[in-house]
C-alpha cells in the first residue's frame, strides 16, 4: 500500500467514512468499448462499486444482497476479532500498542461507515 493511500484510510478512519479496500486493473468499458482501468472498491471485503477510470461509469452492487452479505459475516469477525488481535500484537507489538487506543475509539464510528456505505448510505 502507497504511503498516500495509508494517510487516505487513516484520514477516513478518523472521519468515520468506511475503510474501502480499492484494487486498480484493466477491464473492458461497456461504456468506452475498449479496456480501461477500472477501480474496484471494497467494503469489509465485499465488492461495493466498481468505475470506470476513463468516462466516470459506475457500477453499484444491490444493496440487498451486499447487507444480506455483511450481516451473515458479521458475527464471525466479530467472533474472530480476539484472536486476530492477540496475534497482531505478537507479530506487531510497537505499531499495536501504539495504534489500538485510537483504533478502539474509532470503531464504533468505523463499523457505522461500513454499515453505511454497505446498505446505501454512504458512497
Ligand atoms: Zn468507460
């Protein structure tokens, strides 16, 4: 990840917009009928949008089935969310102990982006 982007999620981290995930690469437009660089955006790893980085075009995915995804994933990351952290702080013990007063305090605000940004809320 390029130090830009690591500044970008921590901006939307202190903002409360939800974390996206963006993966760049090559598709064909049905817009501009050529291949083009498109950006797919990912929300608590589900696929959200995806745009087309020559004309602009968007695609949205349904927001049925993105909250109907996001709520069955739910409680296994919240399950999974204590070991997760036991082992970030074994491998990463500075930047945890550094970074998790600020990360639990941010949470709420994170989960209510992803909530958001999943059922149509946010953009
Ligand atoms: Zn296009």
């Amino acid at each position: 990840m390029s130090p830009g982007r690591r500044i970008r999620e921590r901006l939307r981290l202190l903002l409360g917009r939800a974390v996206t995930t963006v993966i760049v690469g090559d598709l064909e437009c049905p817009t501009c009928l050529v291949l083009t660089p498109h950006e797919a955006h990912y929300v608590a790893g589900l696929l959200h949008h995806v745009q087309c980085e020559s004309c602009g075009q968007r695609w949205e995915m349904g927001h049925d089935r993105l909250r109907a995804s996001y709520l069955r994933a739910l409680p296994g990351r919240i399950r999974s969310k204590p070991a997760r952290l036991v082992q970030e702080a074994r491998n990463r013990p500075v930047t945890f102990a550094v970074t998790i007063p600020l990360r639990v305090l941010s949470k709420p605000a994170r989960i209510a982006g992803e909530a958001g940004a999943v059922v149509g809320v946010f953009r």
